[in-house]
C-alpha cells in the first residue's frame, strides 16, 4: 500500500470535493427541470449550488455586517463564505488546496505541465507584477461592495430576479457555454501548463481575499536552518512556487497550505507544521481542518435555518420559470 503524502492527501480531498460539486451540479439541473416544467418529478434544490455564486455572497456579508441580517436568497451562499474566510484565518489557504473544485483543476494542469517540461516560475519581478493583477480584481470587487454601492442598492440587487435566479445561469454557463466562453477557457488552460498555476496565481479575485486573511493564520509551514541541505526539492515541489529553502517561515500570501514542501523535503523534521507558540503539528492538519470548519458551519447552518431558502417550493418555481437561463 502506498505511503500518504501530502500530495496524495490533497489529491483524495480535491478529488471528493470535485465529486461532491458534480453531484450537487446533478441534483440543481434535476431541480432546475422540475422548476421549468420539463420534468414532473420534484427534486429538492441544493443549497451547496450557491458556492458558486461568491460575488452574491459578498454583497450578502456586507448586508450582514450593516443590518444583521442574514440573506434570505441564498443563505447557503453566505455561509460557505463565512466558512471559508474563517478556513483562512486558522488554516491559511485550505480552501484553495483542498475544497476549490477550480483548484483542483488547475492543479492538474499544473502536473501535466511538469510532465512535458513545462508550469514554470517566472522571472521575480514578473511574478510579483502578475501577481498584483488578482489584487487589483480584488480591489475592485471591495471597493465597489463597501464603498460604490450604498446599503439600498445592495438590497436592491439581492432581491432582484437576476440575484434569484443567478444559480441557474451559473449552470447556464457550465452546460451550454458560449464559443468566447470556450475560447477564454481554452487559453487559461494552455497558461495553467505553461505557467505554474496561472489563474489561481495571477487572476483569483478570491484567492487574493483568502491570502490576506491567511496572514493572520497561526499556522505555517517552518524550516529548520540547521537541518536543511538547501537541496531545492520544497521550492520545486510548491504549487505557489514559493522559494521555501529561502524562509524560516512560509507565511506569505500565496502558501496554500498544501504541506507538499514538507513531503518533498529528504531531511526528516527541517520541514515541519506548525501552529500558536510554535508548537509542531501533522501536516495534514492543514487539509483535516478546513474540511472540519466546512463541515461545522453547515451543520450549524442546517440546524439554525441559514443554508435552505425559506422560500415554499411553488414559490421557487414561479420565480424560475419568469426568469430562465438566457432570458
């Protein structure tokens, strides 16, 4: 039996989390025929389907930190993000290593491109300018959440038809994707083998997000200078090509908190987790715990009514079948 390593740790929780977004993408489009009357067969809608829907979420959160209200469209939505950013404060980015179906993606990519030569590290001063673009999307996007838009017009586009129904033109765009649609994803495709990671790198709004607040994690990958061989292998091996062997402390924003530098490392121990008061813990922590906060918040979220609309299902339809995808 194969040892686990920290790559094959994170490929068995990818490659779940990836399964578990195809079913839920299953059990929406039944919903969604249902809704449209081109099935007679009810299916419950999903509320996972509104991790898809992050610009939703944030307008959400920001309704929430104003009125203490809770959004009432997709409160399933705002719980994942909830979760998520509380994933990054204690587990660093988990949430791109492990969970993010379009991290797993490019991840594959990513090992496609080492196998024909190719997912290089640019130039230093290239990636850090490449790198400040999903800052500026993410600037974009808070600025004009928090400050362009005013408290009214944030309600005004939470209840609106095309919030309600933004779901199914998210689907929309999966199962019947435009010819430019194709196009754009064809050509981050070809930059993801050439280039290490290239959208979740250089474009992620999100990922930037969840970066910023992996700062104040208390977890992080350590490196004992004494013990190391200075052998490359950690830096190699990052999927944020991240110069390990150069840090005593990964604890930038771009570390995924993958653990894959501590499975690559030859020397026992000069790599280690560790956690508040330097205190050594499992490299799978990382990957173990994100999927613990996930799971807490929705089992809070079921039990308190914060992740299924309160909406009766005739209602749901109506609204579906008055504003389908493409209208």
């Amino acid at each position: 039996m194969p040892m686990l390593t920290p790559a094959r740790f994170r490929l068995l929780i990818q490659t779940a989390f990836t399964l578990f977004c195809l079913y839920v993408g299953l059990r929406f489009t039944a919903f969604l025929a249902w809704a449209l009357g081109r099935s007679e067969v009810f299916t419950p809608r999903p509320g996972a389907v509104e991790g898809f829907l992050p610009i939703s979420a944030l307008l959400g959160f920001r309704r929430l930190l104003a009125t203490g209200q809770w959004d009432a469209v997709h409160p399933a939505g705002l719980t994942i993000l909830l979760a998520v950013l509380v994933m990054a404060l204690l587990f660093r980015k988990g949430f791109c290593a492990y969970v993010c179906p379009v991290g797993f993606v490019s991840s594959l990519l990513e090992r496609a491109g080492r196998r024909i030569g190719l997912a290089k590290v640019p130039p230093r001063k290239l990636d850090l300018a490449l790198t400040g673009l999903k800052y500026l999307g993410l600037g974009f996007f808070v600025f004009t959440t928090f400050f362009a838009m005013d408290l009214r017009s944030v309600q005004a586009f939470l209840d609106a038809p095309y919030n309600r129904v933004a779901d199914a033109r998210m689907l929309a765009f999966f199962t019947d994707p435009s010819a430019l649609s194709l196009t754009v994803l064809g050509v981050l495709g070809a930059l993801t083998l050439a280039v290490r990671n290239f959208w979740c790198r250089y474009l992620c709004p999100y990922g930037a997000l969840l970066g910023l607040f992996s700062l104040f994690s208390p977890v992080a990958v350590v490196r004992d200078r004494d013990a190391c061989i200075r052998c490359g292998k950690c830096t190699r091996g990052c999927p944020a090509g991240i110069p390990v062997e150069d840090r005593k402390a990964v604890r930038s924003p771009e570390c995924i908190g993958c653990a894959e530098c501590v499975g690559n490392c030859p020397v026992p121990g000069c790599l280690s987790v560790r956690g508040p008061g330097r205190v050594r813990l499992p490299w799978y922590v990382i990957g173990a715990g994100s999927v613990a906060v996930l799971l807490l918040f929705w089992v809070w979220a079921k039990t308190t009514g914060h992740w299924d609309t309160g909406l009766p299902p005739a209602m749901l339809k109506r609204i579906y079948a008055m504003f389908p995808p493409g209208s």
